[in-house]
C-alpha cells in the first residue's frame, strides 16, 4: 500500500564517520535506527535511497551489533542481502539532488556528531528540502544534523521549535559524556530549541512543523511513522 497515488521518496542519510573520538574505539551508525525507520518505509510503500558524506559502506557502530541491541527490525536486516548491497553503495551525499526526495532521514549512533554537525552539503540539503516545504526527520545523536540549519531570516530552525534527541542523562549513562564533540541536549537549547525528552531509554518522537526528532534508538520507529503520516498528509 502507498502512502498517495504516487510513490514518495525518502532519502536516508547515514553517517561516515568511525573513530570514537580519541579512544581507538570505533562508531558509526546504530543499526536499530537504520534498519526500523527504513522497514517502515518499505513496508508502507515509499522508496528509499541511501547516501553519506563518503559514499559507500557506512561504518557501523558495533556495540549496536551486540545481542542486547538486536531486534526483529535488525534480524531482518541481517538478513536482508539486498539491502546490505545497496548500504555498501550508498551515494556520495554531494551527489544528490534535493528535488528528487520528498523527505529526508537521519539515523544516528553517535557518527553523526563528528561528521554531519556541520556538513556544508546537509545543512545545504536540510535547507532546501525544508525550504521547499518538505519534511525533514532524525533520531538520537542525528539530531544534530538540525544544529546549524537556518531558515530565510538567518535564524536557527530550532529555535522555538520542539526539538529532542539524546539526552544529556542517556549519554552519562553510556560513559561517553567526556568523549562526545559536545552534548546533544546543551546544544539543541543553546540555539533556542524548545528541547523536550522522556525518562531514558523510553521512545519519545516530537513533530514540530516539518521538523520531526526522536530521543533515542528506542524511538526511531515513531520517528519514522511521523514522518510517513507527514508523507500521507502533504
């Protein structure tokens, strides 16, 4: 089933970026919020493409590939071959044309913090999909692509909006306060984002215009299904 009589386009944009600061640890993108958003996608018959600042395998995190982490939305894509083919070929994100989408998707895991913050080519995208009235969603850590996106006044998109992402709480939690780029929280409110969140770990999405975020990895699903009703509604 489609959302309209014509098929939408969803761009997902996944993250490039392996090294976990300066640990020697390694990041990426979180599978779960790659993997739940996308088969939401699939299933209510939107087309999908993937692209990132390289081009090519996204670098996974690999704690997301732990059993703690797996669910049925992972298991499918573990077993998905054919996505797994096109995830090692995802298109250099300068290559894409805003025109052909009618919304883009940020998963996250925390990759996004180091190399989509501020990425002249997002927030350029970010900006003419929003500018040409089209929805535009991330979750946990790729909330941060929302940073440094402006609109026509020159003023920050979030500012007054209801904007969440991953919570200052959830990052202690992790241990990763002191090795983050900066907090996810403090920065959304810096720029005068109406920052809203739930107790941790629960699923939290928010829509604020054609800006849509979830909390964490436990919210990608509701993230995704905000912006196929945002599709259906357009």
């Amino acid at each position: 089933m489609t959302t309209s009589q014509t098929t939408k386009h969803v761009l997902m944009v996944l993250t490039s970026h392996a090294e976990l600061g300066n640990t020697g640890e390694k990041t990426g993108f979180w599978v779960e919020e790659f993997a739940a958003p996308y088969y939401a996608f699939i299933d209510a018959g939107i087309k999908v493409s993937l692209a990132s600042p390289a081009g090519g395998q996204p670098p996974i995190d690999p704690k997301s590939e732990l059993e703690d982490f797996q669910t049925a939305s992972t298991k499918r894509y573990d077993e998905d071959s054919a996505v797994q083919a096109l995830m090692a070929k995802t298109e250099v994100l300068a290559n894409v044309d805003s025109a052909d989408f009618d919304a883009v998707f940020y998963p996250g895991g925390h990759g996004p913090l180091w190399d989509l913050t501020d990425n002249t080519v997002s927030i350029s995208l970010i900006e003419t999909m929003l500018a040409a009235n089209k929805p535009v969603a991330a979750v946990c850590h790729a909330t941060a692509a929302f940073l440094n996106i402006k609109d026509a006044a020159g003023e920050y998109v979030v500012k007054g909006k209801a904007v969440t992402g991953f919570t200052n709480s959830e990052e202690d939690a992790v241990q990763l306060t002191d090795i983050v780029p900066f907090l996810l929280e403090d920065e959304l409110i810096k720029r005068g984002g109406d920052y809203q969140k739930v107790a941790d770990w629960n699923a939290f999405a928010i829509q604020d215009g054609l800006l849509i975020s979830g909390q964490n990895p436990q919210s990608s699903e509701l993230a995704a299904e905000k912006l196929i009703a945002a599709l259906a509604s357009a």
